[in-house]
C-alpha cells in the first residue's frame, strides 16, 4: 500500500463556480483533448460511433433540475438546471492513494496533486472502489486508470506561455466557472473566493478533505408575472396599427396576401 505525504505547503486545486457554469461541455472537450495528446497512452475511445459507445475521460459534467416538493425552486424561485463538473478532487486524505496495492497511485509532496503512474499501474480497480466521487476510470483500451492531473504538464511547463500555464479546463470556460490556484494560502485569489462565497466541499461527511472546492449557486429571483405583457399584445390581436399594422394591411394587398386583421 503507498503512504501518503506530510500535508503540502502548497495545494493546488480547483474552484468551480455552480452558479456560473452553463453546462457547455467545454470544459470536458479540452481536457479530452489536451490529455489524449500529452498522458503516455491516450485517452481512447471504444466505438464512439456505435450504439455502445464507452471511453476514458477525466472531467465530466452532469446536470441537474433543481425542484422542492412544493413545485417552487430555490428561495422561491421557479425550479432551475444546475450543471455539475466533476474530477478528481486531490484530496489531503486521498484513499485512492492509500488503498493502491503497487504505489501507482501517489500524492506529490510539493502541491499535494494526485497522479497516478501508469508504467505501475496492474489494473485492479481498487483505487476507483475506494474514491467516494467516483472520479477515476479504467481506460478500456490500455487497462490502466486515468484520472484529472491538473494539467501538471502545462501548468510546470517553461515552453507555454505564463497565460495558458493553467489547467486546460480552467482555460477553455467560457463563462470563467473554473478557477485554479493554491489553495492553502489564505491570501491567493482562489481561497478568497471560496471565503467570500462560501465554498464547499464535496461530501466532507467522507473525511478524504478535497482540496477543490465548489461555489453553491446564489438565489435566483421570482418567476417573471408574464401578464405584464397582455396590454401590449392586445391591440396585436385585435387590430394591429402602426409598423405592425401597415405591414398586415400591404401584405394583404399582394397577389394571394390575406390580412391577419
């Protein structure tokens, strides 16, 4: 079984932002991207095009309605789609680590990131059995397992420019959802936006202390009173004047035009 190491002096994670993230899948198709072209064997996919079609993939979106039982959302709000990112969390107590039979599986002393050796890794599956996030996958071609990196290859590379010298995912959001940085020092952007917004961990009940957090989505405001629009649209109906009703009435003149009056 591997050890892990004494808790880093730095830890670099992820913040994701549920209240901003749109659910693009942007995110996904760059780290699909970027890791198949920089892990020593690519992520593979098996049939993509077939009727059952499987593959590896490190981060993953799922969403979700959000519906009280009453039939209103949140605050009162009208029920709403929350988008969910999901990786490997690079937790402080990781069990993956711990649990792994050849030491694959191992946590980096100096940023606390966990990767897995792939030349080590046999296969077995118990890393992902012990991840309660279910944030590893057995690459179906080459039989090791994959799992989020961090982008370690980009974010350490001297050759990229200091811009692009953070985690693809984080790079490509569109709607800047993901934030990356340290988050053991109270003072670095990332941790002042999880104190500002009360961030959160994911299932902190399991005691594996994620290192990424999450942003819950604020409040939404009250359904919009539609009715609001009804003494605009009545003269519509009955009978349109102005633009609308010089166009219904020069459509009327053409050749087979009927008036909507």
């Amino acid at each position: 079984m591997t050890t892990l190491p004494a808790p880093p002096t730095r830890k670099l994670g992820l913040v994701i932002d549920l209240d901003t993230c749109v659910g693009c899948q942007a995110c996904v198709t760059a780290c699909k991207g970027w890791n198949t072209e920089s892990l020593p064997s690519p992520l593979s996919d098996t049939e993509p095009y077939a009727a059952d079609p499987s593959g590896a993939f490190l981060n993953r979106v799922h969403s979700f309605e959000v519906t009280p039982a009453d039939g209103t959302g949140m605050d009162g709000a009208p029920p709403r789609l929350v988008h969910f990112p999901k990786s490997c969390l690079h937790c402080g107590n990781a069990p993956c680590v711990t649990v792994c039979p050849t030491g694959a599986s191992y946590k980096r002393a100096e940023d606390g990131i966990v990767l897995v050796n792939e030349s080590a890794c046999i296969g077995c599956g118990l890393c992902a059995w012990a991840c309660p996030y279910g944030a590893r996958e057995m690459d179906p071609s080459a039989q090791v397992m994959k799992k989020c990196t961090l982008c370690v290859d980009r974010i350490t590379s001297d050759t990229l420019p200091e811009q692009d010298r953070i985690p693809a995912c984080v790079r490509t959001c569109p709607t800047g959802a993901r934030h990356f940085g340290d988050l053991a020092d109270p003072e670095s952007a990332v941790s002042r936006l999880v104190a500002d917004r009360g961030g959160v961990d994911l299932m902190p009940e399991q005691g594996t202390a994620p290192v990424n957090k999450y942003l819950p989505p604020r409040p939404r405001d009250a359904a919009p009173d539609w009715n609001v629009l009804s003494p605009w649209l009545a003269p519509v109906e009955d009978a349109p004047g102005g633009f609308l009703g010089w166009l219904d009435r020069t459509l009327a003149r053409l050749p087979g035009g009927t008036s909507g009056t």
